[in-house]
C-alpha cells in the first residue's frame, strides 16, 4: 500500500504539472483578444439583463479564435450563458454575475441524463476554457431553496422539480477555474461532468446554512482533477467526487486521478466520495484538508443501488474539530450502520467495492462521533489502513464487514469502547 501511495502521488504531480503548462500556453495564445460586453449593450446595473451582450461577447471572441471576456466592475445580471473553446470569462474585483430570480430563464434540458434546468454558466465538449479573476459569480438561489424546502427533496436527480447547478462543464477537456468567488447556486455548485483536466484553484464557495443540496464542487465521472486551496462553507458537501446516478442502467465512467490540497472546510457536509458511485472511483489523493464545524469530516459512501468499485484512496495530514462524524466508510447511505438482521444480498453491477482505503495522520478534536467503517456482508470493505489516527469523541467508531489494519491508532470515547468491533469485522491495531 506504501509503494502505491508514493507513485499515485508522483504520478498525479506530474499530470498536474503537465497539464498545467498546457492551460498556461492555451491561455498566453488567447490572451491577445479582449472582449468587453459594454461594448455590446450590457449595463452592469443589477436591474438590466444583460445576457444577450455577454453572450455576443463570447461568440465575438470565439470568432477569433479565443480569447479573454472581461466582466468590468458592476453587477452583471444575467439568464444562462454558455462559454465556448479558447474562452476565458475573467471577472474584475468589484465584478459580479448575478443570476437571474425569473425561474423561466432556465431552459429545460436533459442534463446528467436526468431531466434538469440549464446551469447559470456551462460549457459543452469545450476544450481551454477558463473562469478567471476577483469577482463573485452568485446564482441568486433563495426562491429556489425556498421551493426545494416546501417540496421534500426536490432538485434531486429523477425527480419532478429540478433545479439549475451553477456552473457545469460538460465533456470539457483543459478547465480552469481561479480566483473568483462561487456562492448561492439553486444546487450543486461547480460540476466537471465527464470532463478532464480540471484544475480548480484558489476559490470560495459560499451557500448560508440551510439552503438545500448546494454542494461545493462536486467532480462527475471527471479525470485529471486538481482541486487545491479551496475554501468551503456550504449547506451539503463540500466536495463530493461522484460518477453515475441511483440505480443507472450504465454504462458509467468512474471519477479517477483526482487530487484534494489545502482545503478549509467550514459548515457542510465535508469531504465525501460518493454516494453516487455507479461508475466507481479510483486515484484520490487528499491532504493538508481543514475541517471546522462540519456535519462530517471524510466521509466514502454508496449503498447497494449506487455502487462500484472504490479504491486506492488516500487522505493525509487531516485535522478536524468541532464536526459530528470524523471518519465514515460505509455502504448504507444515508445511515452509517445496518439494520439490525442484515443478511447477505445478491451480488449485482450496482453493489459497492470499496477496498484499499489509507488514512494518515488524522486528528480530531471535540467530535460527536468518532464515525463507522462499514461494508456489506456479501462484499465487506477490504485494505483499509489507518496511520497515525487520534480522535476524541463522544462516541466511539464502529467497524463491521470491513478489514481494518493499522497502527499508532487512538480513538477516545467518552461513551462506551473507543472501537466497537461488529459482526465481520477483522481489525489489527496498535
């Protein structure tokens, strides 16, 4: 597992560092063409929409090749935009894309192969495309949460009342995204769906508590994904690394090479894995992550009828404090542990694998519960390896159906055993 660790992470250093050269000549290429969207009627007021002039000054730009669309200080209020190849929207401090409160600005569209609403800003099978600057894109979500919390789960994958993300690239290849603020989407924030090369670097992404499903960034069947020196106050995950929808009839590509470096995580659902896993995940490396005041700190979760297999992970150098559950492993989403009486199932496409999981130096302080390593009795979690782990917790960890080794291992209960070993669990600690 100590080889494996060592060559995912130079090898994913690499890949960043190759890839990033490339964004970097792409962007110097394009840099010679500005396109202002004043010059095409735009007004920045906040009360003017100015989506028909933003949109001409992409499609100008895109014209000539590429090029830099810069929003100027003012408050750009806007419908959905769609970015093109070769295009960097570049956002002025002072510079703010708001989006529009009329729901009917939102297309209907099939979107994740679900029935869904067009995102304030996307791109499809776009190549070197870049969102760029010191501004704040806003989506303006409040009437949105306030149906989704009138209408239990609604915006939810497959169902009737869907609401629109805040930025997606579909199929998009050389992606970048620095510096400008994400807040207030309707739902998911920032999306790569089955996109690669994405790198996404020193940004906020804000949502107030109790707006439903804004989850931060959320990489989809995505590869070659460099997420680093993030900041995240969210209402649902901060990060959550995804790849087919519950029950998918398939095929589904996993979500493989992905790097997670010096995030802070405040309020949110923290740093999860899942729980849509339908076309598996493989190649995490997370390290140098913050957590304060989330529900959860790491967190890999899938259940019978959204999963596939789940591996080679690693999370290093966390540190936690004042979150409910510090660390999960489980395949009973939503719940952490079984009912009790849980007998095997059939095994089926759709069943999680999750095995060859390492986490090194965690600590965690002032937890609720120290969490659960948990897999099913048909396929029980396999070459997880904790190093260097000390939580203290109101309540210990429960481990069952899960093979679990490690060492240097502390975890304080106020309440009962540190580690509560359940039926399957074959654990070797010291």
């Amino acid at each position: 597992m100590i080889q494996f660790d060592r060559q995912l992470y130079r090898s994913l250093v690499l890949v960043t560092l190759s890839l990033g050269c490339l964004l970097a000549v792409s962007t110097a290429l394009c840099a010679a063409t500005t396109c202002d969207p004043r010059a095409y009627g735009a007004k920045a007021d906040g009360v003017t929409k100015d989506t028909a002039a933003i949109q001409q000054a992409i499609h100008a730009c895109a014209a000539k090749g590429g090029g830099e669309v810069t929003l100027t200080a003012g408050t750009y209020l806007s419908a959905p935009i769609v970015l093109e190849s070769n295009i960097t929207l570049h956002l002025d401090k002072g510079a703010t894309l708001l989006g529009s409160a009329d729901h009917a600005d939102y297309p209907a569209k099939i979107e994740f192969r679900e029935p869904g609403l067009q995102s304030l800003v996307s791109a499809t099978h776009a190549q070197n495309v870049a969102i760029t600057g010191e501004g704040v894109i806003d989506g303006n979500g409040y009437s949105w949460w306030a149906m989704a919390l009138a209408i239990k789960n609604t915006g939810i994958l497959g169902t009737d009342h869907p609401r629109p993300r805040l930025v997606v690239f579909d199929h998009c290849k050389h992606v970048r995204l620095e510096g400008v603020t994400f807040q207030n989407s309707p739902m998911w924030q920032l999306i790569p769906y089955y996109s690669d090369d994405v790198v996404i670097r020193n940004i906020r992404i804000l949502a107030p508590r109790h707006a439903p499903n804004t989850d931060g960034i959320d990489p989809f069947s995505s590869t070659n994904v460099v997420i680093d020196h993030v900041f995240a106050d969210v209402d649902d995950d901060d990060i959550a690394i995804k790849s087919g929808a519950i029950l998918s009839p398939g095929p589904d590509s996993p979500s493989r090479n992905i790097t997670i470096t010096d995030c802070t995580f405040l309020h949110g659902h923290g740093l999860s894995v899942g729980s849509e896993l339908s076309g598996g995940a493989q190649n995490i490396l997370a390290e140098r992550i913050h957590f304060d005041g989330t529900d959860n700190g790491i967190r890999v979760k899938a259940n019978r009828d959204r999963g596939a297999d789940v591996s080679n992970i690693v999370f290093r150098d966390i540190d936690m404090k004042n979150v409910k559950h510090a660390l999960i492993i489980s395949e009973y989403y939503p719940k952490i542990l079984p009912d009790p009486g849980e007998t095997s199932q059939p095994v089926g496409r759709l069943t999680p694998h999750f095995h060859d999981i390492t986490v090194d130096n965690l600590t965690a302080t002032n937890i609720v519960d120290a969490g659960g390593i948990v897999g099913l009795p048909e396929v029980p979690i396999t070459g997880i390896m904790l190093n260097n782990v000390s939580i203290h917790a109101r309540k210990g960890m429960s481990i069952g159906y899960a093979q679990v080794t490690g060492k240097n291992i502390r975890v304080v209960a106020e309440d009962g055993p540190g580690i509560l070993q359940m039926t399957g669990a074959k654990v070797s600690l010291r």
